[in-house]
C-alpha cells in the first residue's frame, strides 16, 4: 500500500480564490440569461450537485486495444491506488463518491481494511461486477468457449460460483447491487446453438438471483458483439428485457452506450426501459465506430444529451420506482485516465443540467400540434446553453474545484504518482 499523496486541500482553495471572480461574473450573467426564459439559476445547481455517477476501478488504469498497452506514469497496482486516484478524482469534481470494483481484478485480501480505507477517502463501493471473460491462474476450468451459457455444466457451476463469491466480498463492502457482463457468444455461424444457449445463460443466472441477498439489484448488461464477432449470448436490450422479467423484480437492464451498432437510437432504448420498468442504469462512454470505451460525449454529445432528456424527463415525471444507477465503463488509452474520468463526470453533469432546461410544457403542446420543428428547437435550446457556470459553481459550494483538470496539472499529482509507483512493479490489467 503506498504513502498518501492526495492533493492539498489548501491548494485547491488556493486556486479556486484565483478562480472565483470569473466564476461568479459568468454565474451571474447566465443567471439573468436564465430568469429571461423564467429559470432559477439555483434550482440547477441544486440538480447539479445532486448528481452522482461512479467511477470504475478499471478506469483509472490506462486501458489497451486489441494490438497493444501504452502504460503511463504512475498508474496504479493494485486495488488501494486505484482508490487513491478515486478519491482524487473525488476531491475535485465531488459527484464521483462509488467506486464500481471488477472481480477478480480488485479482490481484496481483506474486505474490511479496503471498506475502511475507502471510508477515509469519502468513497464507497458501487455495484459490484463480476469476470468471467478471461481465465485466472490457477482456475479449473477455462471460458474459452464461454462461461454462464457454457454447454458444459461444470463450467457454468464454475462461473455461477464466481458470482457468488462477488456477491459474499460486495456484502462485506457495503454494496448493494451487482453487475453481470459475459463475453459468451460466437464467432462461427453454426457453432453455437442460438436458443439453447440463451436458456442455459438463464438458467445460470436464475440461480445468481436466486441468492441476490436483501436490498440488492441485479443488472444485466447486453452487448451487440465482442469478444464473439458473430453472435453474443446476451445481444441486445429486447433479449436483455426479456431475461430480466423472466429473473423477477429485481432484475433489472443495465445500458452501457457503447454496446449498440453505430446510429442505433440509444435515447429510445432508455425511453422503453423506464416505460417497462426496467432500467437499471448505465455503463457511460462513447462510440465511433466499434470500440465501445472512448471518453463520455466526446464523440456524439447531442445524443448523451437526448439520454438525459428522457432520464429527467421520467425523473420529473415521478416514474415510480424509477432510480438507474449511473456508471462510467471507459478505456484510457491516449490520456491521464484521472483527466479523462473527470471531464466525462463533467459531460455526464452538463447533459443532465441542460436536460432540466427543456421547457417540457412548451415541449408538450408542440409534439400536440404536430409542430416538428420548434419541438425540436426547444430541445435545441436547452442543449446549446452553456452551463460550465453551473457546474462549476456546483463543484465550488461541494467544495471541489472550480477547474478540476486546472487544478489536477498544477498539483503535480501524477508526477508524484510515478515516483511512488514505479512502473517495474505494475500490473498489466487491460480492458475488454
Ligand atoms: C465490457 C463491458 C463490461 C466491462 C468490461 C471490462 O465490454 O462493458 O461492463 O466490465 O468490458
Ligand atoms: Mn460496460
Ligand atoms: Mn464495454
């Protein structure tokens, strides 16, 4: 375990002082923008500070592709410095205090001392998620050919077991819900029997939920391909709907963005989960083409923001039982993975503040008249204001940051991180 070197709570003080005169010059000048169109500026950055997404264990790592690593300096080696760069991330942007751990890769010799030491950072653990994508050393049995929809049933046992075991670690950490990816599928037309497959991958799972202990949720997060390049198990939300109403109510669909072919309309998917009952949250990242891990609203920032239009939409429309668990699920590769997690928790924040713009009673009467175009312009509106103000005024009063990646640089945390983490002893943990 390595010593502290979190950044200076009077550093940051230091630079939000030098910060604050812009800050406030710019909170108030959209505050009159604002009361223009009858919003309370304050009402916002209320929302703003209410929300939360977590951040995954495996993101503070520099991820890889398919053909190679590129480490960078100071990355953590085990599960106490992934904390630490959490809890970094934690004290600058103040909306990121869950950590979501990745089993094996984030077992704990002792679940005790990690919760406690999480508690002394602000952080806690959030959902729990289990791997049964890749061998471990020292595993009986392999998941070349699969693992909960395996055609072999000591298999399936085996990655039954696993869940299990993710299960027992998340109760002793505090957690209370638990996340499901499985690589199971095929890359051959013909190798694997399409229907039968799906039944057995049920089956295992009904026997997770079966022991889903008190107070938890189960969520199930569907992927259209990869690793199997011709059919996957668990491909899509109708399939993904369909196994977590088979489970019971507690199950539930977990959307990760990226996990859909290029153009598919994500917003829709959302909107139809809510409507049946069963979203259960996000793994939140971009896509171009076919990598699903690239950073939050970097690539199609409109549609992030349509997302979070039918989030705030069910949230003010009080959908009962509507609570999604919101995650970040992204790979690193070309930047400090603390400055990407931090800006993607920012484009996570801003979508969610410009979809409380919507002037949803005005929204209503234009879909009512059939008037295509200003419904969506007022979509329009809501998404091209500028609400850096907001967020960083939300982050100031949480007391974060004003300019977390501002701060991140000159701290010099990442040039400490290197000294204290040499690069010899580092782990070669990737992402799938
Ligand atoms: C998968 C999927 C899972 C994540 C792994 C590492 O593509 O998104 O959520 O646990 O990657
Ligand atoms: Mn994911
Ligand atoms: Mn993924």
């Amino acid at each position: 375990m390595a010593a502290r070197f979190e950044i200076d709570a009077g550093f940051i003080a230091e630079q939000n002082r030098r910060a604050q005169a812009w800050l406030d010059e710019d909170y108030e000048h959209l505050a009159g923008q604002l009361r223009r169109r009858k919003v309370e500026i304050e009402a916002l950055t209320a929302r703003a500070q209410a929300f939360r997404v977590a951040v995954p264990s495996w993101g503070v790592g520099t991820g890889g592709t398919r053909f190679a690593r590129f480490p960078g300096p100071g990355e953590p080696r085990d599960v106490y410095e992934k904390l630490q760069d959490c809890g970094t991330i934690l004290q600058l942007v103040r909306s990121t205090a869950a950590v979501s751990l990745h089993i094996p890769w984030d077992r704990p010799e002792d679940a005790r001392e990690l919760r406690e030491f999480a508690r002394g950072r602000g952080l806690h653990f959030e959902p729990m998620n289990s791997n049964t994508f890749q061998d471990q050393p020292a595993q009986p049995l392999s998941y070349k050919f699969g693992s909960l929809s395996h055609t072999d049933p000591a298999v399936r046992r085996q990655a039954v077991e696993h869940n299990l075991e993710c299960l027992r670690l998340g109760m002793k950490l505090g957690a209370r819900s638990h996340t499901v990816w499985v690589g199971d599928g095929g890359n051959f037309p013909g190798q694997v029997h399409l229907r039968k497959a799906l039944e057995r991958y049920l089956d295992s799972l009904r026997e997770i939920y079966r022991v889903l202990p008190e107070g938890w949720r189960l969520f199930i997060e569907h992927k259209l391909y990869e690793p199997a390049f011709y059919s996957t198990v668990l491909n899509d939300w109708g399939t993904s709907y369909h196994c977590v109403r088979e489970l019971g109510e507690r199950a539930f669909s977990l959307v990760d963005l990226g996990h859909h072919a290029p153009n598919v309309n994500i917003e829709m998917i959302v909107a139809r989960l809510i409507q049946f009952g069963k979203l259960g949250g996000f793994h939140f990242n971009d896509s171009k083409y076919g990598d699903d891990d690239l950073d939050s609203g970097s690539i199609k920032p409109f549609q992030l923001f349509l997302i979070f239009n039918e989030l705030v939409d069910a949230e003010q429309a009080r959908i009962p039982a509507f609570d999604p668990a919101y995650m970040l699920d992204q790979s690193h590769n070309v930047t400090d993975p603390i400055e990407s997690l931090m800006t993607s928790a920012g484009e996570l924040a801003r979508a969610y503040v410009q979809a409380h713009l919507v002037d949803r009673g005005r929204l209503a009467e234009h879909q009512e008249g059939n008037d295509a175009l200003l419904a969506l312009l007022s979509l329009k509106q809501a998404f091209h204001t500028d609400v850096e103000p907001i967020l960083a005024m939300a982050r100031h009063r949480a007391g974060g940051a004003i300019d977390p990646l501002g701060v991140y640089r000159s701290s010099g945390y990442r040039q400490r991180a290197a000294q204290a983490r040499p690069a010899a002893a580092r782990l070669g943990a990737g992402i799938v």
